[in-house]
C-alpha cells in the first residue's frame, strides 16, 4: 500500500494506492534486447518430427524483444510460422513476471510466461496441446 499527496486544483488531495496482485507495478519499465529462442531440453520427437510437427519448434531462433509497458513482442527474421509474435499483458506483477494466453494465427492456444525481474530475462513460451517448451534467453 501506498499514500500519495498531489495538489488537484489547487486542494491537496490524498490517494491511496494499493499493490494488488495482476495491477502494472510502478517500476515496470519499458526494455529492448536481443535474444535467442530454442527448445528448451533441446531437441524433442514431440516437437520436430514426432506426434505433433512444427516448424517453428524445430530450430533455434535469433530475434529481438520488445517490451513496452504491457506488450511483449518477439521479432524474428525466421521464416517458420509462428517465430515472431506479439501478446499483450493484463499486468505484470509486482515482481516483474508474468503469465498471459493468447492465440496464434491458426487459433491454437498458447502461453507465454515471463520471470520476474525488469530489463533483459528469459520467457517460455508453451502450446497447449503438448508439451514443449521453448525458452526466449536474453544473448550475452
């Protein structure tokens, strides 16, 4: 919780801020950085070539992040469906993480769940029809 004085037309108003779980931190900040997207137990039959084939699982990907308050974007000059992607937040928690759903361009579910922190750190991202999971590292 939080008390902020401000002056509102000239009266001194009193707000009451209070941290709630799924509401954007104040010290969220924007952040741009390179980074390399995989599997991430490296290859699996599950993925590339098993039950379930996908081209974007298949190989390791070389793009940049984007966060801009709510949104996190991946962009890739990967060719393989699926490699660059945009999804957007309801909030971060005060810890910097987060998890959101959403749906790619053939209405297939999936998941990306950010760490915690602020700046520069690792994402997943899952589908929800099976297993893998492909983590997004920030390249040194």
């Amino acid at each position: 919780m939080a008390i902020a004085y401000r002056r509102l037309a000239g009266t001194l108003v009193l707000g009451l801020w209070l941290a709630l779980p799924g509401v954007l931190h104040a010290g969220a900040a924007d952040a741009t950085w390179a980074a390399t997207g995989k599997l991430e137990d490296g290859t699996s039959t599950a993925c590339t070539g098993g039950s379930v084939p996908m081209p974007e699982w298949a190989w390791q990907t070389e793009g940049v992040v984007d966060i801009k308050g709510n949104t996190l974007t991946y962009t890739t000059e990967s060719r393989a469906p699926n490699s660059s992607f945009t999804v957007e937040f309801k909030a971060l928690q005060p810890d910097g993480s987060g998890r959101v759903e959403s749906e790619d361009d053939k209405g297939r579910r999936f998941f990306v769940t950010i760490a915690p922190g602020s700046g520069a750190r690792p994402f997943y991202m899952t589908y929800s029809y099976n297993a893998c999971r492909r983590v997004y590292s920030p390249k040194a």
